[in-house]
C-alpha cells in the first residue's frame, strides 16, 4: 500500500488551530520515534508557521546537562519543515539544505521552537527557525530550503 504523505493527510482534514496540531502530534508520534522519545510537541500551526515546545529530557540531554546539537538540528528541522508543509501544494517535501547558527547552549528549558516560512515556490521553499529558551534567550537560528514533490502524475508516480 502506498504511504500517503502528511501533507496528503492533513489537506482534507477540515481541522484548524488546536485539532489540527492535535491531530499533527498524534501523526507524528506514530510515524516517527524521536518526535516522541524527545516529548516534542506541536502548540501552534498556522499559515507558514509551526511552534514547538521541547522539554529538557535524558534523551535530548548530553554530557554536560545540556541539549545535544543533533537534537537542535532535528527540531529546527522539524518546526521549519512543518511550516513549509502549511504551504505546500505538492505531495510531499524533503530537506535540501539546513544551517545552523548555534549561538548559546539550550540548559534552561522548556523551549520554544518556531519555524517560518520565507517564500515557498512550485519546486522549492526556504523557511527559518530559531530555539528561544525558558527565559526568551535566543539560543538557535536556523535557514533552511525543501524541494517540494509535485503532484502526482496519471501514472501515480510523483513529479519530481
């Protein structure tokens, strides 16, 4: 069976504000085993825009006490890639680029995550994100692009 992308999933849903990041959650709780494991959490998801909450917890936590940087490559890919999802008009995407600007260690938590999209085309989007800690301390900036996977063709494979 084919595997419908959460684009697909969420199009057709009718849901809005809190059911949609509701609904979001639960699809990537079960889709994704680091979503969980890191007690990541969808708060706001509008047009172009997707907010998270991470807790500092053992499994995002390094020596030291603080939030490891692969955790923050993985949030600040996850909170920019959902808010490129809320514009795309295609089936799927898939992360071309992201750089990471990490500018003070993630140690008082929860943290606030929030991606925007910058300018989202027919083939490609670019989004930014940043991480601000409990105190409102900026403590990531990220720039991202994402290909965007065109509809599908009659024969049913994507256009890339």
């Amino acid at each position: 069976m084919e595997e419908t992308s959460l684009s697909e999933q969420l199009r057709g849903s009718g849901l809005s504000g809190k059911d949609l990041a509701a609904r979001v959650n639960e699809i990537l709780r079960s889709d994704n085993g680091l979503y969980g494991i890191l007690d990541f959490e969808l708060v706001n998801l509008g047009d172009g825009t997707a907010e998270f909450t991470l807790p500092l917890t053992d499994a995002a936590r390094r020596r030291g006490g603080v939030v490891h940087g692969g955790v923050v490559s993985y949030a600040l890919d996850s909170a920019c890639g959902i808010a490129v999802m809320t514009q795309n008009k295609g089936i799927d995407q898939y992360t071309v680029e992201l750089k990471i600007n990490f500018l003070r260690k993630l140690s008082s938590a929860p943290f606030r995550v929030v991606g925007r999209t910058i300018k989202v085309g027919s083939h490609l989007a670019s989004a930014e994100g940043e991480i601000r800690d409990a105190e409102g301390k900026l403590c990531a900036l990220a720039l991202g692009t994402w290909f965007i996977v065109g509809v599908k063709s009659k024969s049913g494979e994507p256009d890339h």
